[in-house]
C-alpha cells in the first residue's frame, strides 16, 4: 500500500511551478490552485522526485495519507499505545484471578464446608479460575461427596468473584395451606374477563362492581345454604377507567439515522471516554457498545463501537397520537404487566405559554383481583341468621 501526500507550495506565479511538475512527469492526484498557493497530492515517487528539484518555492506536508500517517500516530502516541498495551495485560491477568468467594446460604457450617470442598479441588481465593469443564467436574465431585447433605449446587463467575448457590437436603413437611379466602374486587370496574380455578362465581361479564364487591366467593352453597368454605383462586380482569393529565413543551426533539456509519474502538478510562482513530466525528451519533475488556478492579473499559450519525429534528407537537403516546407512557407507570390498554383519547388540550396541557381518558383491561380472608367467619352463625330470617 502506497502514502500519499497532500503538499502546499507558496511562491510567485505557482502556475509555473505546476508547469515543471508536469514537465517532469510527476503524477499528480488532484491539483487545486488558489491565487499564489497550490495544493496536490503525490504519492511516493512523486514526493521524492519533487525534493530533487531546486526551486524558491515554500513546499509544506498538509496532510499523509497510507502507512505512513499511521506510523506517524504509534509514534507519536506510543507512550500511551504501551500504557494500553500494559493495561490490558495486567486486565487480562487481573480479571482471571478470584478475589472472593460467596457462598450463599443461611447456615455457617454449611458455607464452611462447601468452603473447604471448593479449596480441596482447587478453587480458592487468589487462584486463577478454572475453565467451564473443571468447575461442572468440582460441583460434581462436591455433591457426590455431600449427597447426604447438598441437593443442589451451582457455581457462577461474576466478574473476579465466584458466586456458589447452595441447596441443602432437607424432608421437609409438606403442609396443607388450610387458608380460606374471597376473592374481590381492589377497584370500581366493568367485569372483561374471569379466571376460577376454586370458589363460587358471583359476577358476570360486563358486570358493574365496586372496590371490595365479592367477585369469586370462598362459601360454596348448596340450596341457598353455605356447606363449607374453601380458598377460593383466580383472576379477574375488569375495564378501568383512568384520566391522565400532562404538560408538554410545544416542540419535541426526534432523532433519525442517516445511511452514515462507522466502526470503531472506544476507550474509557474513568468518566473520560474517546474513540480510536475517529478523525472526523459525527456531529450527532449513537453508539452502540460491545464491551470486549472491562473489569471492576481498574476504571478502564475497552468496548467494539457500531458509530450511527443521527440527525436531530425539532417538531411540534400538532400530532395528537404523539400526544397520546406521551401520556400512555405516563399511564404505563402505574400499571402491571399483563394490563393493557383498551382505548385512549384527549379531553381537553390548551396552550400555556411555552407549554400544552392536556386532560387525557383511557379505558384499561386491568387485573382487580384482591383477597379477603374468611378463616374467622362462622358458617354455620351465617346459615342460624338466615334461618332465622326465613
């Protein structure tokens, strides 16, 4: 691969000069010429002939492209390249040895001991880490070696610290859970849905009901008489009503890509971060991290950099579904993972100085189920009254 150079040449008439460059059979890449300055590009050849020639002009190097501008950089940056160079060996060597052991589990003597296993087949403490195939063979000897003990066991690497869940071999007594319980209603709500896996159904869909009504009940009757109590178990979806308000500037910023991307090396050493070899950064970009090197003991971290330029674009809005999303967002906030919105629209919306406030409705397919424990409630008093009241 050939260098090449871009040479500035000051002088009197430089229209001359470039008659003796062509005279001379010097290639030339591109010729620029402004009043008594001229700029070119040559390459090897063309550079050494040109400092054959005697002549009165000012000849300066503006820039070099090829090898040669990159040994220009090592060279010139070589202090720091050996500081990386030296720091990413000493990341290496520092990153593969275990500073900690956790042993997660209430028990001391079982720590202890799983402690002593892991130091009897070589993980320990200011040890460099055993591959994936050593450390299933050490979790296999160690429960062979406690079955009486351990259930289960498992090793993760977490950075230079060695995690090690514990499971101890325990009988334990299975207990019956003997709670009873309603299930109601934690909002006023419009019935969607309903899940029963025990208990008595008391609402129907698109049923009306107010927080605390009793949607799936504990008592199970028989000819209107309460025979026994169970816990009653479900879900209950029901429609929500929510109005949500927000202020939002007049104007929004949106990002966009531009077709425009590059990849790179980015370094970051404490809080400063920079990317190698980006001699003409985007004015606007995202960065998209992959980290290659990182480790908690030094504040550096070596990550392979995907650069996207991104154009900034300031809009208004006019949009009112832009709108709505924003207060979607706000809504979400509030909201469980498996509701979901049903419907959305704007209330009322006016401008305010620099601002547009905004009165929103939403409808929302929300999970009300609650819980109302009936342990102390007497079936048989409940079924007296009614008698009496018959």
């Amino acid at each position: 691969m050939h260098n090449k150079y871009r040479l500035e040449v000051v002088g009197k008439n430089v229209k001359r000069y470039l008659e003796l460059l062509i005279d001379n059979n010097i290639m030339l890449y591109s010729i620029k010429i402004n009043k008594n300055k001229l700029t070119i590009l040559v390459d090897d050849n063309g550079y050494n002939d040109i400092l054959k020639i005697k002549s009165s002009y000012k000849i300066k190097i503006v820039d070099i492209y090829g090898p040669k501008k990159v040994k220009n950089i090592i060279k010139k940056y070589n202090i720091f390249f050996i500081s990386i160079i030296i720091g990413l060996l000493l990341i290496y060597v520092l990153s593969n040895i275990i500073f900690d052991i956790k042993i997660e589990h209430s028990k001391s003597e079982i720590r202890e001991m799983i402690l002593n296993d892991l130091r009897m087949y070589g993980i320990e403490k200011y040890h460099f880490k055993v591959n994936y195939n050593k450390k299933e063979e050490i979790i296999n000897k160690i429960l062979e070696k406690e079955r009486d003990r351990i259930e289960w066991l498992e090793i993760e690497n977490i950075g230079t610290k060695y995690i090690v869940s514990v499971e101890e071999r325990i009988k334990n007594d299975i207990k019956e859970d003997n709670k009873t319980q309603h299930i109601i209603a934690k909002k006023n709500a419009r019935i969607l849905e309903i899940k029963a896996e025990s208990g008595d159904i008391v609402v129907k869909k698109n049923d009306f009901v107010n927080k605390g009504d009793i949607l799936i009940s504990g008592f199970i009757t028989k000819d209107e008489t309460i025979k026994k109590k169970v816990k009653a178990i479900g879900t209950v979806y029901g429609e929500v009503w929510y109005q949500v308000d927000i202020s939002v500037p007049k104007t929004y910023r949106e990002i966009k890509y531009t077709n425009k991307q590059k990849k790179r090396i980015e370094i970051q050493f404490l809080n400063n971060k920079f990317l190698l070899f980006d001699f003409k950064p985007y004015k606007s970009y995202e960065n998209r991290r992959k980290t290659l090197l990182k480790n908690k003991l030094l504040p550096i971290r070596i990550s392979y950099c995907k650069v996207l330029e991104t154009k900034i674009i300031e809009k208004r809005y006019t949009n009112d579904n832009k709108i709505l999303e924003v207060g979607e967002e706000k809504l979400k906030t509030k909201l469980g993972v498996n509701d979901s919105i049903i419907s959305k629209k704007i209330l009322k919306k006016k401008e305010k100085n620099s601002k547009i406030e905004v009165e929103m409705f939403f409808k929302v397919k929300e999970d009300i189920t609650d819980t109302l424990n009936i342990d102390n409630i007497d079936i048989e008093k409940i079924g007296d009254k009614n008698g009496a009241n018959d």
